[in-house]
C-alpha cells in the first residue's frame, strides 16, 4: 500500500465516522424528544385521572345527598 493509498483509506474512514457521529447525535435528540413527549403524556394521563376522581367524588356525594 503505498502512501497515496493510505491517506485516501484514512480520509474515508474519517467521512465515515463523522457520517455515524452525525447519525448518533440524530438518534439521541429523537430519542430525547421521545421521552418528553412520553413525560408529557403520562403527565396529562395522570391530570386526566385525577380530574376524573374528583369528579366521581362529587357525583357520588351528589348521589349520597339524594
């Protein structure tokens, strides 16, 4: 392998490791935006569940008073 040959492996190597550098960084951010996003659900889930406890509540104390 002669030294022309070399530095043309090395700088394709080197293109594709920032090509897979760039992909990592890529998938982190999804990956971040996916655990927002689910935080973000379980948290209005969790809104949901307690606005329809208290709405049991007071319907029951409704029935109770009747």
């Amino acid at each position: 392998m002669d030294k022309q040959m070399y530095k043309q492996l090395i700088a394709e190597y080197m293109r594709r490791e920032s090509e897979l550098k760039n992909k990592v960084e890529e998938l982190e951010l999804e990956l971040d935006q996916q655990e927002q996003d689910f935080h973000f659900d379980m948290r209005n889930k969790q809104m949901e569940v307690v606005q329809l406890t208290m709405e049991n509540a007071n319907l029951k104390d409704q029935v109770l008073d009747n």
